[in-house]
C-alpha cells in the first residue's frame, strides 16, 4: 500500500511540473512588465489586430513594415493567431497609419486591404489566402477547418 502510494505521488509531481513548464510562456509577460516602467509606458500605445499571413517570411515582412512606421516601437505578430502587436509612440503615429504601412507590404489588416501588386512579389509560400480568418485564437486551428480537400 504504501508503495503505490508513493508512485501516485511520484506521478502527480511529474504531472505538476509538466503543467508548469508548458504555462511558461503565458506567464512569461507578465512577468517582462515590471512595474518601474510605468512612466515610460504612459507616453506608449498598445495596439492589437488581425493581418493575414502564412509563416515566418510573412512574419518578418509584417513586423519590418510596422517597425519602418517611425514611432513604432515594438511590433510582433502571430503566425497562430494571425495578429499583431504592436507598441508605438502615439505623438508620433497612429494606429492607422500602422495599418497602412502593412497593406503597403501586400498583407490585409483589420483595416486595410493588401496592396495587390505587393501581394503578387510576395514569395510562393506568403501568397495567403485572402479569404483567412484574423484574430484566431491560435488553439482552435483545426476545429473550423475540418474538411480541407486541397
Ligand atoms: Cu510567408
């Protein structure tokens, strides 16, 4: 009895520290945002949306496009989620001129449509599918798209 007693405990520890180790991530921002900060935040806007796109190359485009917004700040977006974040200087920029530097590098936002003529330079893999839905949550992927016959 109390031998397996003892592998029950031994399992649930296992299992706590599984459960630790894949929550890192998520806990990983909150803990980035100490609170000494908080000045530099004020002058600093958060924003966040939808832009289409397949994977890293896109990534990269996207990101280097809302970056090249002068004001920009930090910009990262989401091959999961197909969404951005983006923190910028909002004396400088606005929201939507961020929107606009993405459409111009051929990429549909929220707000703005691709420029169509970026859209067919963009390499073979990055031509997305315009009809891609934004803001997934990144863990239903596979629920909505069941019956892909491609
Ligand atoms: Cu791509």
């Amino acid at each position: 009895m109390n031998f397996s007693n003892k592998h029950v405990i031994l399992g649930v520890a296992l299992l706590a520290a599984i459960g630790f180790t894949s929550c890192k991530n998520e806990a990983k921002q909150e803990t980035e945002t100490p609170t000494t900060e908080v000045s530099q935040e004020l002058a600093m806007a958060d924003l966040s949306f939808g832009v289409r796109g397949n994977c890293g190359m896109c990534k990269s485009t996207i990101e280097k496009a809302a970056n090249g917004v002068e004001g920009v700040a930090s910009a990262n977006w989401d091959v999961d989620k197909k969404k951005i974040d983006v923190t910028f200087d909002d004396t400088k920029t606005d929201a939507m001129a961020i929107h606009n530097a993405i459409a111009a590098s051929g990429y549909d936002t929220e707000k703005a449509t691709g420029d169509l003529d970026a859209y067919e330079n963009l390499p073979g893999c990055c031509k997305y599918d315009h009809d891609m839905e934004m803001n997934q949550s990144g863990d239903m992927k596979a629920e909505d798209h069941t019956n892909h016959d491609g």
